[in-house]
C-alpha cells in the first residue's frame, strides 16, 4: 500500500486518482473527515485523519506502508521538521521507496519554502531509504485562479512583472510521473525535474490563452502590496504571505525555468502543452458572448 501524505490538496487528489487508475491501494492521510469522506469516495483503500507536526499520526499513517508521497502542506513554515520527522518514521517502519515532493531549483536559498525543501531533500540522502525525489515547475492548475477575470474581462493578472519567465507544468502530467515511479523500482535514488514548458513571460502566456479561447487577454502586474493587502484580508498566513512575497520578488528578478526532457521520458509522450490544459480546463467555461 502507498501512503500520500498531504492527500486532500490538488496535488494529493491527482496523485491519488493516477494511482488509482493503475490499481494501487492507496492510503490518504488528511487533515478533516470531510476530506476522508471526499477521497473514500473516490477509491482511497484507507484515510486517516491525522496533523503532520504530529508524530503519532505520522506513525499511525505508516504502519504497514510499503511506499510513501510525501506532499508536506504548502509553504508551512515547520517543512523542514516535519520533513525529519516523516523521514524517521518511514525509517523506523521499514518503507521501501520514499518518493518526497520537492519544487524546480530547491537551491534557492531567497526563497524560503524552496530552500526548505533543499533541506529535506539532504536528509533524505542521509537516512538509508530509498528515495525518488519530484522538482516540480509551477503548476499549470494556478491559473485557474485568474480564470473569471480572464474569461470576464480579459485580463490575466499576476503579481509580478509580465516579462517574469516561467517554466509551468500541467499536475496531470506530474501525477502520471508519480504513478510511473511506483510501478517502476528502477527510479529509486533518483532525482527529477518535472517541468512541461519552456520558459514563457506572462504576456506570451496571455496571448496563448487569447488564442485558445479566441478573444483579447492581457496580462496585467498587480503591485506587490495590493496583492499583499489582499491575501492578508482574505486570512491567509502571515508566514505564507511573506513566503510568497519573497518568491514573487525572486520570479521578477530571476524568473523560473527547466527543462522538460525529463517528464517527457517519464511519461513516454510529450507533455501537455499550455494551449492542451487550457483546452481542458477553459472551454467548457466560456460565456456564450465572446468579450
């Protein structure tokens, strides 16, 4: 049985259905019952309910696991501990393949959730387990948070420069990967960037998204304190909203780039391209006048 940690987050859900499709039980530690429910629903052979800062819900979610995903909720400010914490545990209960959900560039030390994940990843090297580390690309799925103001009015906003180049990567394709590893021990001890587009500035996005949906899309900036302003009233983190700050700041300077030779060889085709995903997940969504 394969445990995901993190299983009720977009990235667990799609994880979770690859897995399922290729008959492995799956067991799902969540947060909420009303989660447990929503993925026993979808064929999760087990939930638990459990906190990941906890070790005894980290040890009741282990026993009798083979293999584990380990998606450690985003941007947490307690990663790195609780990266050490999940790492001994699997240890202690004999896991044959860890398989840790990591980010593209961990290296980045202006980056602090990235940079925790570096820190993981090195314990990870330490610890005697057989590992496959994922390096995912921003996902495609985040523009989906903008897709009311794109569809509505036209605008794509984002809050950083529309020059910022960005490698992105459809989570469909990420969850294949995942499911290709499992089914495969040769990818133990190994480490993967998984990345579905070359670099692209936000206004060559918009003007993909213009053309798949045949209409005008601009990208706009946000600034930087609106959006701050914004996150802080809708209740979101202060650890969370500063982490983003700093990596948006980072994406204007640096922008954020790979290479998708990899997730190509993983998933035996080519990776969804943006205009594939926007086909999916925008069409069904237009009004019936154009803008």
């Amino acid at each position: 049985m394969i445990l995901i940690t993190g299983a009720a987050g977009k990235t667990g859900l799609a994880v979770l259905k690859a897995l399922l499709r290729r008959d492995f039980a799956v067991r799902a530690l969540v947060r909420r019952s009303e989660q447990a429910a929503v993925l026993q629903e979808i064929g999760a052979a087990d939930t638990l309910i459990g906190d990941m800062t906890d070790t005894e819900s980290i040890k009741r979610a282990m026993k009798g696991i083979k293999a584990v995903y380990h998606i450690c909720p985003n941007m947490h400010p307690a990663e790195t501990e609780i990266g050490r914490m999940t790492i001994d545990v699997a240890r202690q209960c004999g896991v044959e393949h860890f398989v840790y959900h990591s980010v593209l560039h961990p290296q980045t030390e202006k980056m602090p959730h990235h940079w925790q994940k570096l820190l993981v990843e090195e314990m990870l090297f330490e610890s005697a387990l057989d590992f496959t580390i994922l390096q995912p690309a921003p996902y495609m799925q985040n523009i989906l948070a903008a897709r009311a103001s794109i569809i509505t009015e036209g605008f794509y906003r984002v809050p950083y420069p529309v020059n910022t180049c960005l490698s992105l990567v459809d989570l469909e394709d990420l969850a294949e990967a995942v499911a290709v590893i499992f089914n495969d021990s040769g990818h133990k001890r190994a480490v993967y960037e998984i990345v579905g587009t070359a670099g692209q500035t936000q206004s060559e996005v918009a003007t993909i998204i213009g053309s798949t949906l045949k209409r005008s899309v601009i990208a706009e900036e946000i600034p930087a304190d609106s959006w701050q302003r914004q996150a802080q009233e809708a209740g979101m983190h202060s650890y969370q909203v500063e982490t983003l700050v700093k990596m948006f700041h980072y994406y204007a300077l640096f922008g954020l780039q790979g290479n998708s030779n990899m997730l190509r060889w993983l998933i035996g085709r080519e990776p969804h391209s943006l205009t594939d995903f926007l086909q999916r997940e925008f069409i069904n969504y237009l009004p019936t006048n154009p803008l």
